[in-house]
C-alpha cells in the first residue's frame, strides 16, 4: 500500500505557552485570583526576609502606637510592631492552610481512588463513612476541640490537625466519582490490553486526567482550612501568643480597640483576611470552569 | 496440532436486581475453535444485543463466562497468572470501535503505541522503538511526522483508527479481535484499514475475530461467519454461501437489508420484511420466534443446528429435514 | 418545473485562532419537489456546514459570507430573524445528526411534538393539535399509543422515525436528514430509510440525505453531489454517479467501495484529505488526483453543466486542460 509523500500543508499550532496566556485572558476568576496571591506571597516572603520577628512577639516594642515611619501599621496594647505582626501572621496562615488542605487533598485523593477502583466492601465502607460524617457541623466540632484543650497545647499544627479531621470527605467523593467514571473509559481497557497492571492504570492512566479535579480540592481545602483557622483565633481559641490573623482581630476586640481609637490595630489582618479568602474564592471558581471538560476545551 | 482458541459452551448471563433477579443471557452455550497453524478470519455478526460485544470482552478475559471455559494455547484463560497471564496479553489484542475513545486525552497519540512497547519489552532501545513505531505506523499508510506529537483531537478520526491498527500491527499478536472497527469511519477510508487487517492475517499470520453488523466488510475480508441474535448462534459457515445463499429467516432479512452500493440491486428485491418484535412469548425457544414471518408450532423449543452441507449450517426448524450438528462442532463448518 | 429549493454560491468560513477556515466554498445547486439528493464526503468535507448554512444556523466563529439559499421562491438569507424562525420546520426541516439521542428524555414524546410547532402560532385547538401530531405519528409506522410515551421506552429506530415525524408536522417543500441512520443497525436502517420515502411521498417534499455511505445512497435517492474540501465537485443523477463517475474523486471513491463482484479487491484513495485551514492551490484534489495536470495546481475549476444534463468541478471537462 503505498503513501504519497504529498507536502502536507502544515497548520501551525499556536504553542501551549501561548495558549495558556490567551486561556487566562478568558478565564478572569482565574488570572485575578492568581495575581492577588502571588502579590501575598510576594509581600510575605519579602517580609519575612527583612523584619526582625520577635517584634512580633508582645513586649518587643512601646504599645498602642499610631502607624509612623518606624512602625508602618503601628503597635498594639501588648507592644507588638503589627507589621512583622501581619508579615509573619500571613507566613503562619499559608502553614496552617497548606499543611491542612494539602493533607485533607491528600487523604480525599487516597481513599477516593481506594473505594472507586477497588469497589466491593471497601468502597461501601468508605461511602459510609463520609456520608455519615458530612452533615456534623464542623464548626461545632472544632469549637468544643480546640476549646477543650489546654491553652499551651495549642499550637499551628494543632489546629492544622483540627480542620483537617472534618474536611476530607468532599474530595473524597468527588475523586471517587470521577474516578469510577474514568475507569469504565476505554482507554483504561488499551492500557490494560498493553499488559499495564492496576497501579500503572491508577498513576499514569487515571491520575493525570483528575490533576484538574485535584487542584480544584486543594484550593478549596486551602480555603476552608484558612477560614476555619480565622474563625477559630478571633475565637480566642488558637495559640494566642502567635500573631495569627485571627488572633489579631480577637485581641483588639477583646482589647476595646475600636473604643480607645486604636483604629489601626484590626485593620490590617482584616484587609489581608478578606484579599486571602477571596483570591482564593477566585481560583476555585476559575479551576472550577477549567475542570469542567464542557466549557474549556477551545484550543 | 493444538487450538490457538477454544471456547467450550461458553454462556454469559447477566442479573440484575436484588430482590427479584432479572436475568439476560447475553451468549448462550457458544463454541468455537481456531487453529494455530491455520489463521483465519472469522466474522461474528448480529445486531446490538447479540451477543458480539460479550464475546470480544470474554475473549479478551475483561469479564469471565458464567458456564463453559475458554482456553488459549490449551490453557483455561481464566486460570493464567504471571508471565503466562503476561503473555496471553501480549498475544490476544483488539481494535475497538470508537477511535478517540482509546486514547487517553492527557497524553499525546505517541502514548498508545509506547506503553505496549515499554511493558511487553518489544524494543531495546529508545532508537530501536522509534523504528517500531515509525514502521508500524507506516504500514498503515500514515506518515510518522504527521501524527506523532500530537494529541488524539489534533488528528482526524480516520488517522486515529489507523493507529490504533498501527498499534496492532506492531504487537504482532496471534488472536486479533476486532470490534466494528471501521463502522466510525468514512466509508471512503474504511477500505485501506480493512486492507491492513487482512494483510495482517496473509502476512503475519494473525487469527482475526471479525465483530460487526456490516455484512458488507464481511464479505470482503472474512473467510467464514456466524450470525448471533440474542445470544445464540442463527446461521454459520463460508461467508460466500451464507450471504450468496442465506437459509435463515434472520439472515435473510439481514442481507436483504444491506445497502450495496449497486444500483442493479435495490432492497425490496425479496419479500422478506422486518416485523417489529410482538414482545408475547416468554423467552424460552427459538430467540427470532416473536419476529420471524415464517414463526411454526416447533419454535417453541430452541431449535439444533442443522447441518445443510459442509460449509453451512442453521438453526431453524424450517431445514429439520436435515442432520444434526452439535454446537461444540461449529468450527467444522468454518473454511480456512 | 421551477426547483423547489436552489442554493446559489453558498460560502461559508469558520475563524480560528489558527487562522480562517473555508468551510464552504461557492457551492450551487437545486432539487426539485419530490426528488432525493444525497450530498455525500468525507468527515469535514463541508456537508453538514451546508446543512446549517441552509437553515441559518451556523454559529460564530463560523459566518455565512454570501450566497442565496431560495426556497419555493423564498429567500431564506433574506429574511429577519422571526421570519426565519417561522421558515425553519414550515418550510424547511432539519434532521440533525444523532437526533435520536437529543429527545428530551424527561418530556413524553407528544409534548415534544407539541412544543416543537408551539412557536408557529398554529390556529388549531389543544385537540385538534393532537389529532394532527398522532396522525403524523401514523404516517411514520408508529402506533397513536407513543405519543404519551416517554424517550427510553423506544427503540433506535422508533425514536428516529418520532424525529421523523416531527420534520413533517408543518409539511415542510424541504425536509434535510443529516445521517439519519448512522447508529442503526441494517434492518432498522431500511425501515427508517423506507419510511422518509414514504412520508415524501406523502407530503410532497424534497428530501436531502447527507452521510458519508455511498450504499445508502445507491438505494435511496435520485442524485448525488460529492463534496470534498468545501467544494461540490459532482452532481449527477444516481444512475450515472454509480455507472459512469466523471470526477476522478468520485471516480476514486465509486471503485473502493465493497460489493459482491470485487470480493478481496481494495482500491483506496492514496493520501489523506487536505485540512480546510491550508488547502492546496488550484483544486483541492490535485495532490491525489491521478490524472493531475499543471492547470489543476493554480485554477480552481468552477462547476459546469455537461451534456447530460449533470455538473462537474474539474479541469479535464472544463475545456481549459
């Protein structure tokens, strides 16, 4: 059977770099989210790399002093500099929100997969288990744990630990039923006629077509676990010593701040609150509209 | 001189249910034999719901048969474990229907023909698996240069099923199962990947499963054919006679309705019509009762092969004049 | 007798990022009442384009650039939208690919038939409107019963018949099935294709099958027109398209087809189609064309009418070889 060496007339494919930019000018959820937390992460890194963090800590500098040249956002009634204060309150917010929505993720990847392929028993388990656990309101929870333990048990990963033992179950299901679709597709059955086994078809088969799925669960668990930390702190119920965000705004409350006019004391941690959650928010529904294969796809 | 292929009273049956269990025989009691020194190329044909679908599944050991055993190179499929499994895999493949459906849109189309060389240890060397692929992909009319690098929608659906044939051709597999591979594609396209298929079988010496409703195709490429509906066997034997000569009212009707593309030979030419199932009867008996324009009091029972020379047989009590042949016999009625 | 639907120098073109595409390339003819035509190519040849462009409805980034769509002497390009919309199933139907599976599986089929002509402002009581949908359902082979019946409890080849007998509720002069059968199986497949000849008759329509199966077209329509890389390049009566193919392409593709006479025999076109983004110069099919000659790769050759009355787009009949 012969092939005729015609010229092929070549169609250029604009390259993936270019895609990508011509994609995120599409999607604005997603190119503002992107661009607000790389400008905290900026900000947090830089600052980390220049304050002097023990004037984070109380008694490190005169208190209840209005912003000025020296002290950019002022000090508080405990004699914190509250620009180290949020420099390092943002550091330990990114902690606590990727440790704990990057194990909630990883455990929701594991036992999704775990129950989905596997099926049988195991699966009927894993369903229950997370069907069960889903309505407990989680807030209730977390409150009456962190409010139980003694106050110098409480740590950042301590509260890590918190949020991520009621948040797993939503990826859980969501990677379980992506996967049990994905594993009736054909090309599961190529792979296994190539003679791939079970793990192959998981990691190199599955697991690729799901890392839109997977980064949409971790921004979301990234952002639960951060507001689930701030609700906690303006609690009281964190490490009250760290100047956590949210121990921040609990502090000045309980302080008074607002009737002794130390205006300057919540404000930060509240602006930089409100531009986590909602660069964050932004992601999720930008990822949300990319994991969707309906609405992407216009290459 | 040992089968390469054996399936002995194979039967599927599906439930469904927990409390009152509905069950669908989707093959019943099938049996066929290939031989290993004599490739073939075999067509099983019946509409959707026949059956052809359980039978490629069984035969690629995706799900096992409720009765019956198969076996490859004498050895009980289902019973394989390790290299022996490795092998069976390596030496029964497939070409399925849907040519984007087999691949995996993350990766490029390259993946397909890489992940077979890789894990069935086909090459030596980057180098020398480049020459596989560039090979096999050649025989199949494509360039390399055109497809490889690309992902599955960045090429047209007729170059996706050429490399899924590519994909076959560089396995060199013993039993091919070919599920409607062409049935998704142009009509215009469809003659230079059948042409690869039964240069498959003439020059490397492939058994190939033929599965289709297109009895066209299966004229052209297969030596032999049996006809399914519901599950059972309705006609076999030489492809010429059975469609030249169709006995069974089912086939009939079948090859009645084929569209050739020959305006000397429109339908309507017989006056076999399609009668829409009266869904009355229980199920039991001949399985093309509740449309067969011919339906007699006999039908009630399944009706035997019965044997009208030596390359052709039917099930249909119409021809019981006939001798019997018994279904564990229907290879004898296939030419080579 | 004046034709019931003419398409005049149809051209469409889709905008990508990797640049305009010619989808549809000047493409002319007409059918006349009560006629079949089959438009047949390959996958991207433009056939289900022209389908849309007919009915208006091609959607950016594609965009009819010019051309005449006239039905019973009407204009379709012409009309404003809300004309339009009373145009589509009252005067021309379409049957899209894989309708089958696009009926609304949580309506009955009767409320389907009956929201598809809601917008016509029909003068006729509620049962006066479902007398007129059963009888429809009549005239395909469907028992009255399925009209309160839902999608799934039906089978493939009755839920394209429903489709069927939805194009017809308006008695439309044009009724286009865009591979009305592909999913079917033969047998359904003759009963689908017996049953549009039928209900043509019946109405009086035209009828336009496109698909890529030249078997189908041998027993079904009157003429065929073979579109390849947006452009027509034969329009013959079905006799002559299957006994004496003038283009080479329609040559090329007549020979490779399977029947009874040529068992083993496969002749296929050597090469692959052109993608609509970069098409050659000159005729699109001069790369695999066998009687290729040097005009072929600079001039387009334009559609002309032969003696016998049937039209062809290449140069070794356009007198400038």
């Amino acid at each position: 059977m012969t092939t005729l060496a015609i010229p092929q007339p070549e169609v250029i494919q604009p390259g993936r770099l270019t895609l990508l930019f011509r994609y995120l000018r599409r999607n604005k959820s997603l190119s503002i989210g992107l661009l607000l937390i790389l400008l905290l992460t900026a900000f947090t890194v830089f600052g980390m790399l220049t304050i002097d963090k023990k004037h984070a800590y109380p008694l490190s500098v005169p208190a209840k002093l209005p912003p000025s040249a020296q002290y950019p956002l002022g000090t508080d009634f405990f004699g914190r500099d509250l620009y180290p204060a949020m420099v390092v309150g943002l550091w330990q917010t990114a902690l606590i929100g990727v440790l704990a929505g990057g194990v909630g993720t990883l455990i929701g990847v594991v036992l999704g997969f775990i129950s989905a392929y596997f099926g049988g028993p195991l699966d009927s388990a894993i369903k229950g288990i997370c069907q069960i656990l889903t309505p407990i309101p989680a807030f209730l929870i977390q409150v009456i744990i962190a409010g139980s333990l003694d106050k110098r048990d409480v740590t950042i990963y301590t509260m890590a630990f918190i949020v991520v033992l009621l948040s797993w179950m939503g990826t859980t299901l969501v990677i379980r039923s992506q996967v049990l679709s994905m594993k009736e597709r054909q090309f599961v059955s190529v792979a296994k006629l190539s003679g791939m086994g079970d793990l192959g078809v998981i990691f190199i088969e599955i697991m690729p077509n799901l890392l839109p799925f997977i980064a949409a669960s971790f921004v979301g668990a990234v952002f639960g676990a951060v507001f689930a930390s701030f609700y906690l702190a303006v609690l009281g119920l964190g490490p009250l010593r760290e100047p956590l965000l949210g121990n921040t705004i609990w502090a000045a409350q309980s302080q008074g701040a607002f009737f002794n006019s130390w205006w300057w004391w919540p404000i930060g941690p509240a602006v930089a609150m409100v531009l986590i959650l909602g660069s964050l928010a932004l992601i999720n529904m930008g990822l949300d509209e990319l994991a969707n294969p309906r609405i992407r796809r216009t290459e | 001189m040992a089968d390469l292929l054996e399936l002995k009273n194979v039967t599927k049956i599906y439930t469904r249910g927990l409390l009152s269990k509905t069950s669908t025989t989707a093959l019943a009691n099938f049996s066929l034999k290939l031989d290993d020194q004599q490739p073939t190329i075999v067509t099983v044909a019946g509409e959707s719901g026949s059956g052809k679908t359980t039978l490629a599944m069984l035969l690629l050991g995706f799900i096992t048969a409720s009765a019956g055993q198969i076996f490859y190179k004498g050895q009980d499929i289902s019973q394989l474990r390790g290299a022996e499994r490795m092998s069976f895999r390596r030496e029964v493949q497939a070409v399925f229907q849907d040519p984007f459906s087999v691949f995996n849109p993350f990766y490029t189309v390259d993946h397909l023909l890489t992940v077979p060389i890789t894990l069935f240890k086909l090459a030596k060397s980057k180098t020398e698996a480049r020459d596989r692929m560039y090979e096999a992909l050649t025989a199949v009319g494509l360039r390399p240069e055109d497809v490889l690098g690309r992902f599955p929608h960045q090429v047209s659906g007729g170059q996706r099923q050429r490399i899924n044939v590519a994909r076959a051709l560089l396995l060199r597999p013993k039993l091919l199962v070919a599920d409607e591979p062409v049935s998704m594609v142009d009509a215009s396209l469809r003659s230079s990947i059948l042409e690869t298929l039964v240069g498959l079988e003439k020059n490397y010496g492939v058994s190939i499963i033929y599965i289709t409703h297109d009895l066209t195709t299966a004229y052209h490429i297969s030596k032999s054919i049996i006809v399914l509906y519901r599950g059972s066997v309705m006609e076999a034997g030489g492809v010429d006679t059975v469609i030249k000569e169709p006995k069974h009212p089912y086939t009939r009707l079948l090859v009645d309705s084929i569209p050739w593309p020959d305006i000397n030979r429109r339908w309507g030419a017989t006056e076999i019509k399609a009668k829409e199932s009266d869904q009355s009867g229980d199920g039991t008996g001949c399985k093309f009762a509740s449309r067969c324009p011919f339906v007699f009091q006999p039908c009630k029972d399944v009706p035997p092969l019965f044997r009208l020379n030596e390359h052709h047989a039917t099930a249909c009590y119409l021809f019981e004049k006939n001798p019997l042949i018994k279904s564990e016999q229907l290879s004898e009625l296939l030419p080579v | 007798m004046e034709p019931v639907l003419k398409v005049i120098d149809l051209q469409v073109s889709y905008y990508t990022d990797a640049g305009r595409a010619t989808a549809l390339a000047g493409a002319t003819l007409s059918i006349n009442a009560v006629e079949k035509l089959g438009l047949v190519g390959e996958s991207g040849s433009g056939k289900s384009t022209m389908a849309l462009a007919m009915m208006r409805m091609i959607k950016p980034p594609g965009r009819v650039e010019s051309g005449q769509v006239i039905v019973d002497g009407t204009d379709l390009r012409k009309l404003t939208d809300e004309e339009m919309l009373k145009a589509r199933l009252s005067k021309i139907a379409y049957i899209p690919q894989g309708a089958m599976n696009s009926l609304n599986p949580v309506m009955r089929i009767g409320d389907q038939m009956v929201d598809a002509i809601q917008a016509h402002a029909i003068n006729l009581s509620q049962k006066d409107f479902k007398e007129h949908c059963m009888q429809a359902l009549e005239s395909v082979d469907l028992k009255r019963s399925v009209f309160r019946m839902y999608p799934h409890e039906l089978s493939g080849g009755m839920k394209q018949r429903v489709c069927i007998a939805i194009s017809i509720l308006l008695k439309p002069k044009v009724i286009i099935c865009d591979e009305p059968t592909s999913a079917l199986d033969v047998v359904t497949q003759r009963q689908v294709m017996e049953t549009i000849d039928r209900v043509q008759k019946f109405i009086g329509a035209a009828v336009i099958l496109i698909g890529h199966d030249m078997g189908l077209m041998a027993q079904f329509v009157d003429k065929v027109a073979v579109l390849y890389a947006g452009r027509l390049m034969e329009v013959s009566s079905v006799r002559l398209m299957f006994t004496d193919p003038k283009h080479p392409y329609a040559r090329a593709l007549i020979s490779s087809l399977p029947n009874l006479e040529n068992k083993g025999v496969f002749q296929s076109i050597p090469g692959i189609a052109p993608s609509i983004l970069r098409l050659p110069s000159g005729c699109p099919f001069h790369p695999r064309c066998a009687y290729v000659m040097e005009v072929c790769k600079t001039e387009i050759p334009e559609l002309v009418t032969l003696d016998d009355g049937r039209s062809v787009a290449c140069h070794l009949f356009s007198g400038r070889a």
